[in-house]
C-alpha cells in the first residue's frame, strides 16, 4: 500500500501554531502523495514534502529555521533510499534554499556527507537554488533568539521529515533542521547523522525530531526501522524512544514498514504530522 507521513517536529506550540502546523504538513503530505500517486518513487515523494516543509516558515527547517547563538543560519538535511541503502546528508550549509534536495542529490554519487561552504558550492554547481543566508531568517526567529537569550529558555520543535512507501514496496525516509535555537555555531545535532533521525532499508522507514545528542547516542532511527523485524511501526517507534529517554532525550519518530503500515510515537506534548494514502488522510498531534 502507498503512504507517505511527514511530522513538523516535536514539542509544543499554541492551538492556533497548531493549526498552521496541521495545515502546514497536510499540504506537504499531499504533495508527496501527489508524486507516489503518479507512480513516483518513495525518494521523490519524500524530497518533494520535506522541500515543501523548508518552505513554509512555521517549521524549524529551511526557510524559518532557528538561529546559532551568534545570529546565523546552519541548516541539516538527510535523505535515505531503503531499497539499496543509499544515503546522502549535509551538514552546516546556509545558502541552499532546500538542503534536502543537497542531500538527495548525493543519493547518487560516491560521497554520504558533505559539510560547510563547499556543500553550499555543490548546489550552486548543480543548479540548486542559492540565497543570501538572511534571505531565510524569519522576524519570529530572531524574537524567539532574543528570548532564548535573555532567559536561557530553550524551546523546542520543528524540526521535519517524511517517510514514503511507494507502488513497488520501495521506502525511503527524508528529514531537514536548522538544529536547536541558540545552539554554539558549528554544533550539529541528529539530523544528518544516519541511523540516528533519518535511516531506510528493505523493511521500513524512519525520520525523527528531538534532543539531537540523545538521538544519535540511542541510533535512534535505525533502531526503529530494526524493530520492524518482530513488531509492528508503532510499537518500533514508541522502542527507539524508550532508548532515546534511556540516554535523557526526547522527541518523536515517523516510521514506515515494507507492507505502507505505519507508526507515529512521542514523548513530547505534540508531534504535529500529518499522513496520505489512497481514499484516506489525516492529521494528528
Ligand atoms: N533534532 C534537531 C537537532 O537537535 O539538531
């Protein structure tokens, strides 16, 4: 059965932030769906709603991502291919308008990961779209920087992802982040780590948001898509978590298996997502 699922991340957000963020994942749910729909495979279906997730700028991801202590924009992305473990992620690039279609691009190629100005310099080469960094920080973003630090409070979320299974039984799995508001320049979290919030193989797909340190030390995503051995996608999600809280994290997973069931587990007060198959779609948080 053909499915896609993307989440807007994890944490908390008001009933109207909700509602955008419902409308928000809905919309890129379809457009996956629209592209699986027509035949397309599992990989474009998920580049196609992360993308649409990097645009909108409620989400923590692309355009509105969340800012480094110091101001600036560093954004994530990782995308993984089931059928022939294919993967691709950067890391700490700033002038690709849609880092996911970076990391799809690598897909293909010899490297996994790439980092920095010369990933930027790839997308530019391949004629991905370029902007001035600026170009992608949000008033709201820099309010929520000055908040973060004038009291140290971190909120979370918002980080995005997808995961698909299409006409052939293939699944892949797609997530893109500006990391945590007010992180150290340079840090980077889960993201484009494979196996810790983005992983796919013959038996499933995984995407997560979270405590990106807690995510990588619990391989979190990878654990899940593991899981699909013995049991079911939500029972495989709601076990990566219990890993990921082991280690003091918290967040959320997506999972897809081989057959298109699929799972959706938190340990946050939400996890907005949203899921598309054939006659039937949905939200929830
Ligand atoms: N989960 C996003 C991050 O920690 O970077």
């Amino acid at each position: 059965m053909r499915v896609i699922v993307v989440h807007g991340g994890a944490g908390a957000a008001d009933a109207e932030r909700e509602a955008r963020r419902r409308a928000g994942c809905l919309e890129a749910a379809r457009r996956g769906w629209a592209i699986l729909r027509q035949g397309g495979d599992a990989v474009e279906a998920v580049v196609e709603a992360v993308t649409a997730l990097e645009d909108d700028p409620e989400f923590n991801a692309g355009l509105g991502a969340v800012l480094t202590r110091d101001g600036q924009i560093q954004l994530d992305a990782a995308v993984m291919r089931g059928w022939d473990r294919a993967a691709g992620a950067v890391a700490w690039v700033a002038r690709t308008r849609n880092p996911v279609r970076l990391a799809r691009l690598l897909l293909d190629r010899e490297t996994v990961l790439m980092v920095g100005p010369p990933a930027d310099a790839l997308a530019a080469e391949a004629g991905l779209p370029q902007v001035d960094p600026t170009a992608l920080i949000t008033p709201r973003q820099r309010e929520r920087l000055a908040t973060f630090l004038a009291s140290r409070r971190v909120e979370e979320g918002g980080t995005v992802g997808a995961v698909a299974r299409d006409g052939s039984g293939g699944v892949a799995a797609a997530t893109s982040t500006g990391g945590r508001l007010g992180q150290r320049y340079g840090r980077v979290g889960d993201t484009p780590v494979i196996g810790a919030s983005t992983y796919a193989d013959q038996r499933g797909a995984a995407s997560a948001t979270g405590t990106g340190e807690a995510f990588i030390r619990a391989v979190a995503a990878f654990r899940a898509v593991s899981a699909l051995d013995h049991t079911s996608p939500d029972d495989a999600a709601t076990a990566a978590l219990a890993a990921v809280t082991e280690v003091g994290g918290r967040g959320g997973l997506i999972v897809v298996n081989a057959r298109g069931e699929f799972g959706v587990a938190f340990t946050t007060g939400q996890m907005v997502h949203a899921w598309v198959r054939e006659g039937e779609e949905g939200t929830g948080a």
